[in-house]
RNA sequence: GCCGGGAUGGCGGAAUCGGUAGACGCAGCGGAUUCAAAAUCCGCCGCUGGUAACAGUGUGGGGGUUCGAGUCCCCCUCCCGGCACCA
C-alpha cells in the first residue's frame, strides 16, 4: 500500500475496475427491488461546468447510495442534442450544428468519465440522432390524429431586418440581439399541444406527489393557475357596431360586475380590427402595440396606454351603455383577450381610469368600514371582498352570495354562466428553426395539413448545411420541402419548422429504458423501470420542463404506450454554483471580467477580505459580488482542471460538504483544499491502520469497555446514526460532516491497544462505508488495501449498534427564566422528579433564584430543567 | 408587474417536534516540528466589557405568541430563480 494518497493512480484503477466488471451495467431480471435514479441530461455546450458537475455527483449520490442499500439501480446519462446554440456557433465558426453538436458530446463524455459516475452507457441517447427522433415524430402524428396537437396562428418575435424568428431570450430591450432593429408581434400560423385539456389533472395529481418539493408543486399550481368565476356577455351596441354579437370576458369578481364602468381587449381583438378600419389614429395605436417582444415579463412592466375605440357594448345587467377600450395591458392569450374595467375595485383599472378620465364606481364596501368612498390614491382595502352596495338589488349580498345571483341572472339573460379559466394556455411546439426535430407534416393544397406515413418516418434532418442567421435553412431547401401530398400523391410542401426542443427533454427518461429498441418508442423495460424513483435537476426547471413532462406521459398513457401518469416519484431541485466575481473597467466604461484563478486576494487579520490584486501585475481590481458561474462573469471554474489537480474525489466531496444539495453553492479554491487535506488525512489513517494497529483487524470488541474507549465507540456510532438520518432526507452536507466527525474520533484511538485496533477497524470500515457514494475511488481502493473486503460495493450499509450507543449518564441543560445558566448530570434513567430535585440544588439554580420560590418548573426530560421564579 | 425561494460569526454552513445558537469545514491568530519553507500536529477563535472568573448582547429590520423563538404569527427591506421561443 502507498503511504500517500494518489487520486490519479487509484482513480484511474477504480473506473478500470467498475469498466470491466460491468458494474453499473442494469438489467431487468434483478431480484432486487428497481431504483431509478435520473438527473436530468445536459446539453452539449461544449465543456462541462460546475452546475452539471454537482447535478451528476449528487445523482451518483443517490444511485450508489440505493445500489449498497441493495437495489436494482440504473442511471442512464445522455444528451439534449438539439437547440439554439449549435445555430449561433453554426454561424459564428462557420462549423454545421451537427458537427459541433456530436464534436461536443464526444469531449464532454470524457469529462464525465473522469468523475467515475455509476453510469450505464450502454443507455445512451442522443436527442438529435435518427433513432431518436423518428419516436417523436411517430408520437405526433398519433396525437395529431386524437386532436391533441392542431394548428393556429401563434404570436412570435419579428425581427424585420434579418427576416427572422427571434426567442425571447435573443431580444433585448425590444431590438433584435444582431440586428438592433425593433422588434415586432406577428401572428403565424403554429402547432399546438392541446395541455389544457389535461390541465384538471396536472392539477390535481401534484397531491399524489409526496416527495415532490412543495415550492415546486406550488409554483406549477400557480403555473396552472385554475381559478373559478363567471363568463360575462356583453351585447354589441348595434348602434356603434354594424354586426350582431356579444364581447365575451371572464372574471373572478362578478361580484363587482354593477361597477363597471368600461371594457378593454387587446390590440389583437376583432372589435379592435373592426374599429381601426375606421379610425387610422387607432390603426396606428394598435400598430404600436404590436411593436417590442412577446416575453411576459415585458408586457406586464410596460407603461399602461390605452385608446378608445368609439365602439359601444351593453352591460348585461344594466342595459347602460359602456364603451370599449383598446388596452396594451391585455393580453389576446389569456381567457377572452377582452376585461370588464371595475376601477374602484381593481388596482390596474383603476390607474388607467384615471389616467383617461373613466368613471369610477365603487360597488363594494369592506366589511371592516375602511372607506367609504374612493379616494384620489388607490388603497389596497378597495380589492378587498366585502359587502355590495349601489347594487341595486344586489346591495347587501357578499362575495359569494353575489357571484351566485349575478350568475344565476346572467344564464337566466343567456349573456353568461359560471366557468372555470385556466392560466395556462396550449403548448405552442412550432419553431422557425434548423436544429431541431423537423415536424412530420406535409401541406397539401387539396387535402390541408396531412401527416407523415410510419413507413416514411423518420423526416431526417438534413446535417450538411449553411446557416446565415436569417431564418431557417430548411426553407431555402426544396430537396427537403418538395414531396409528394401522402393522401393524394399530388406536389406538396413538407413542414419546414421544427419542434420546440422541450418535446425531446418529455419523454428521454422512457427512452433510456427501451434505447435499443428500433421496433418501438418504449417497450415494457420502460414498464419495469418507470416512473424515475429519484430526478435530479436545476429549480429553474420547476416549472416548464416538469409540467411538459408530466402532461407527454399522461399523453403517451392514453396512446396505450404505457400504463404510467407521474413520470418522477422523487424530485429534487439543485441550487446554483456560485463564485466571487472580479472586473476592472476599461477606458470606455465597459467592465472586463477577469476569472478568480488570475486574482489574489489579501485579508486583513480577522481574515476579512481587504482588497484584490491581478496576479499578473499586482494592480488591484474590483470585487463584483457573488454570481452565478458563467461565460460572461468570467467566473467559471474549470471542472477539469480541478479534477487534474485534486483528483474527482476531492472535487466530489468538497460539492457534496460545502452546502446543502437544494441551496446555491458557492465556490471556494480554499474549501477544495480543505476536502482534499481530509481524504489526505483518510488514507494516511487506513496506512497507519495496516502499518500500526494491525493486529486488531481480527479481534473482537470486547462487551466491557474502558470508558474512555467506550466514548470513542459511541461517538463513532452516534455519528453513524445521525449520517444515516441524513441519508434519508438527503442532506449530504452533514453526513460529510459527520463522517469527519467520525475520523477525528478515529484519531483519538491510542495505538498498540487491542480493543483499540478492534474499534479502529469497525469504525474506519464505517467510515469508508459512509464515503462511498460521495467518494467512491478512496473507499474503492482503501477497502481492499485494508482488506475489509473485495469490492465496497457489495458491503452492507453501516447500522448503528444499540450497545455502542448505551450510556449511564446524560448531561441536562438548566434555564433561570428562560436564561442558560448552567447544566447538572443525572442518570439515564432518572425520573422526572428526580431531575427536578437535581436541578435546584444546583449551584448555580441557588445563585440565581436569589432565595425566591420557583413559581413553574418546565422539565423536557433528555433536554432541559427551566425554573421560573 | 405576477409566482416561488432565501437572509445565522470574517466565509460556507449546523441546530431532527418550539428547548445548549454557531456542530463540521474554510480563513485568521498563537505554538510545535524544520537550517528555512511547504506539508503535518497542538491550541485559540460571534460581538462588547473584563487579566480572569464572569456579565451583557446576538440568527436581515420592526412587532407579537410562549416558561422558552433562528424555528410559529403579522408587517417591512434586500438578494436570487421562473414568467410560456435560453436550456
């Protein structure tokens, strides 16, 4: 045995071992229960970073956790091929997307190899190949065929001067990211997954979800956004609007329908439409409206302006005539594109009728009296529910008593009834873009929109191709558009977009289970091992991916593909890496990001940090904060020369030790050390194990300790205990701790000593045990090195034994009015009077009673005596 | 703007059911070892006062419940994630 740690050699010696024996290889024919560990695939960038380093190690976790607690584990890996930045490279190097895309899955492979993850790559996937995607187009044309995808004009980014379809992401204070050109929404005509119609569902079934984070089942809540009101009609005035109809809006407060007082739609509406073919001033608001990006985020932050169409309705109850708005405010993608205007009671409204001088109408009174009129400033009491009034014969009602009255006269009218509307709105999956997976639909001028036959499937992508940046390839290519109609054999137009690359990433984890499988999607491997028992994967996925997740398997379900609704039993949602970030602003202002490894920093003696200098030439820089590692803080930190230095273990244990798998996680050269110093201080403990306290490899623990011992042992299984308490609700930074714990008490042990060599054995076979899964090369190697056994990884878990955790005496806490002031031994067994009898005899209890009677004695037995006097 | 989350020493974090605040680690300070350094080992380490014993104070800010609050309730501030075409 080496007398100093050498991760290089044992590493590469540990991943030689797992390779050749298949370690990780999973089949269906185990007798040990199915444990599927999943983290979510990355996408090829090209290097791997810090964020997929923790997500993977965490996973590795958890998979070989589960694999020494004796389950049938499989943890699949692969590659989320498609998507935007292979384009952006594309035109940037002038490299095609494929190229870069596969170049970039091979170099990032090797990175993940270094790490020694419990990977089955015999499972790999690649969103982008043939074989996957056939699967995906397959799916569509069958949920085309049930209705569950179809065809309608969609809103998108228009950037006018590149002719293109721009993301959210790539517009930029409303100007096209390349072209700086404002950026305009227009309408195209787009496939869609019907998700609304499993909304109820999705809904309901996050209370099947015990394991699930409750801020993640929130959020999709939320997302999902059900909410109970009343759909009202408002009759067109026929003497402003030339045809006959009724504007439709949806509201959760019909109980303030009497005080409303106008109507807005969005600028997309055909009242809007009709009005502007009269009004050019209109046609140029409404133009205007059109201009800057579609991202939600814009909308709801942008001024609120509005303008009026001079088109009447009439309110359904009252007969009064309202007029109607064209409001920037209001989005044609939610419930009617179209609001009832209640100013007194509505926060929004009510600022945009007094900027355009609307009648305001206060219909509601709070129950607590807070106002009794509305005032020149908007308060929060006027949302408030409470009691109606200037409600003719609604006065009176409250809140429900109201919503149920004006609802029943409504229906009775035939101008409304109640109605359930959902935030979330069908999933838009049509892309104006080359690398993704081309829809498998061809346009036929006879027969409409017609899918592709099984038995020309898959539509391949073609790789060899130029991109320019403006629009998609595919369009400029009649090799791949111009086919024959498959109904009637006429000329036609196949589809020239692509899907949204979510699709891929909503059915990979079925995939993984049946990827040999040319025949089918899925196959009943799929059945065996679904759904995924542990997901790992960023927060920022709480909501879209999941959701898309958890709506394609209920989809694949009613496909009869598999008898599954919940995709992921247990989820948990990794923070962020995070890392100091460091800039000296050059002579234009502009900031240059220099990377934490160029810089040194000196503290002054309470270790507090002073200033920052560049390595390079001593002058100082600036200290920017904490932030999110990335390309463009240029405070990333290389996995792999981390790796290099220390070794995958070290970078591995530092991860799991430095914080809490959910919380952000902030880098630390220091910290690294630090888990590199204690895996140094491992082996040297398994040398000295073998070198010095040899001959207790074989001894019993004798049932009697000396107490000095006896202590040592139960520190060591007291550890265990709590480590293993930690397991199981997956705070992997304190079992490290406890597993440092563990070695410092192991150090303790004098030497020479039988009985101490024996609890040196139990206690360090505990302790590699406990690494294992966090450092798996160490425990690997130092196992055998020790001779405790061939292969870890058949080791039982570790238990706590009862008799190492037996003690005579416990120390208890004793509080003066709440106060600590001092603590007394009692034994074990002691009763509770006994304990309290203890407790003010103490010395310190008759210090600080000052001879007063106690007035309440609190006694928690195991913790506390608190006297109150 | 809307939805969700977070804030504890110089730093990362711990505190299992409302019961010893600061475990474990990093940084720092002091010492041993060394010709010297690295590495290693030992000790100290929330803040204020005190040589010390000890006392006071302390979990983003303000209020409340309780014998007892980092933990529960109300209000506020700041930071982070998501917002439907980044993945």
């Amino acid at each position: 045995m080496q007398d100093k740690y050498q991760p290089a050699a044992i590493e590469a010696a540990a991943q030689d071992h797992w390779d050749s024996t298949m370690a990780f290889r999973a089949t269906e024919d185990s007798p040990r229960p199915k444990y599927y560990c999943l983290s979510m695939f990355p996408y090829p960038s090209g290097k791997l970073h810090m964020g997929h380093v923790r997500n993977y190690t965490i996973g590795d976790v958890f998979a070989r956790y589960h694999y020494m607690r004796g389950y049938n584990v499989l943890q699949p890996m692969g590659w989320d091929a498609f998507g935007m930045p292979a384009e952006n490279a594309a035109i940037q190097n002038n490299v095609p997307p494929a190229k870069w895309t596969y170049d970039n899955i091979d170099y990032m492979k090797d990175q993940l190899k270094r790490l020694g993850f419990a990977v089955d790559w015999s499972r790999e996937i690649a969103t982008c190949a043939p074989e996957y995607y056939r699967w995906e187009q397959w799916l569509f044309t069958r949920l085309f065929e049930k209705g569950l995808i179809y065809k309608r004009l969609g809103t998108v980014n228009w950037d006018p001067v590149d002719e293109t379809v721009l993301a959210n992401e790539q517009v930029i204070d409303g100007r096209g990211w390349r072209s700086g050109a404002l950026i305009e929404k227009r309408e195209i005509p787009m496939y869609y997954m019907r998700i609304t119609a499993y909304a109820d569902e999705l809904l309901a079934a996050l209370d099947t979800l015990p394991d699930w984070p409750e801020q993640v089942k929130l959020m999709q809540k939320n997302w999902i956004g059900r909410s109970e009101g009343v759909e009202a009609h408002f009759p067109y005035d026929a003497t402003s609007i030339g045809e006959a109809g009724a504007l439709k809006v949806f509201t959760t407060r019909a109980d303030t329908l009497m005080g409303a007082t106008y109507v807005a739609v969005a600028a997309e509406h055909a009242l809007a439409m009709i009005a502007a073919a009269r009004n050019p001033a209109l046609a140029a608001f409404i133009e205007e409206c059109k201009q800057g990006g579609m991202a939600e985020a814009t909308l709801a932050t942008m001024e609120k302006k509005g303008m009026d169409t001079g088109l009447k309705v009439v309110h359904p109850l009252t007969g009064e005539s309202l007029p109607v708005w064209v409001a920037n405010y209001v989005l044609m993608g939610y419930g009617e594109g179209a609001v009832m205007a209640v100013p007194a009671h509505d926060e929004r409204d009510f600022a945009f009728a007094r900027q355009y001088g609307l009648p305001i109408r206060m219909v509601i009174r709070s129950t607590e009296g807070r106002y009794t009129e509305v005032s020149e400033q908007w308060i929060d009491a006027y949302a408030e529910y409470g009691q109606l009034v200037n409600s003719g014969k609604y006065d009176g009602l409250d809140y429900q008593g109201a919503v149920d009255a004006i609802a029943a006269d409504l229906a009775a009218k035939g101008l409304g009834q109640k109605r359930v509307q959902f935030r979330r709105r069908d999933w838009g999956i049509s892309r104006q873009r080359y690398w993704g997976c081309p829809i498998p639909m061809v346009r036929c001028d006879d027969c409409g929109d017609v899918p592709v036959p099984d038995e020309q499937l898959p539509v391949v992508l073609p790789e060899d191709v130029e991109l320019t940046g403006r629009g998609s390839p595919l369009t400029r290519m009649p090799s791949f558009f111009e086919c024959a109609c498959p109904r009637c054999g006429k000329p036609a137009r196949r589809e020239t977009d692509t899907m949204d690359t979510f699709v891929e990433s909503s059915w990979y984890f079925l995939r993984y289970a049946s990827n040999d499988n040319s025949e089918a999607m899925i196959d009943a491997r799929a059945g065996y091992w679904a759904p995924v028992d542990q997901y790992i994967g960023g927060i920022e996925h709480a909501i879209l991916h999941l959701l898309y997740s958890r709506f394609f398997t209920r989809a694949l379900r009613d496909c009869g593909l598999i008898d599954l609704s919940e995709p992921f039993a247990r989820l948990l949602t990794q923070g962020m890496v995070v890392a100091s970030s460091y800039y000296r602003e050059d002579e234009n202002g502009n900031k240059q990001w220099i990377n934490p490894t160029d810089i040194s920093v000196t503290t002054d003696e309470r270790g507090r940090p002073v200033n920052a200098t560049l390595k390079a030439d001593g002058l100082p820089v600036t200290i920017g904060g904490i932030e999110k590692m990335s390309k463009s803080k240029n405070n990333g930190v290389d996995p792999l020369s981390m790796i290099e230095q220390y070794g995958a273990d070290t970078v591995r244990l530092f991860i799991m030790f430095a914080a809490p798998p959910d919380q952000q996680l902030e880098w630390s050269d220091s910290g690294v050390e630090g888990a590199s110093r204690f895996l140094r201080r491992v082996w040297a403990f398994g040398y000295g194990l073998l070198t010095e306290h040899g001959i207790g490899k074989n001894s019993e623990i004798p049932s009697s300790l000396p107490a000095p011992l006896a202590d040592v042992r139960r520190e060591i299984h007291t550890h265990l205990k709590q480590a293993n308490h930690d397991f199981a609700k997956h705070q992997f930074n304190t079992v490290v701790s406890a597993a440092m714990k563990i070695l410092n008490a192991l150090e303790k042990l004098p030497h020479g000593d039988a009985s101490a060599s024996a609890i040196a054995f139990e206690g360090f076979s505990i302790l590699l045990r406990l690494l294992s899964p966090v450092t798996p090369h160490i425990a690997h190697a130092l196992w055998q090195e020790c001779g405790l056994g061939d292969d870890i990884l058949a080791a039982p878990w570790p238990e706590p034994k009862s008799d190492a955790l037996a003690q005579d005496e416990i120390e208890l806490m004793l509080q003066i009015n709440g106060k600590l002031r001092g603590s007394f031994r009692v034994t074990a067994d002691a009763q509770r009077s006994d304990i309290e009898t203890t407790a003010l005899a103490t010395e310190a209890a008759q210090r600080f009673m000052e001879g007063k009677p106690a007035k309440k004695v609190v006694t928690v037995p195991g913790r506390l005596v608190n006297i109150v006097v």
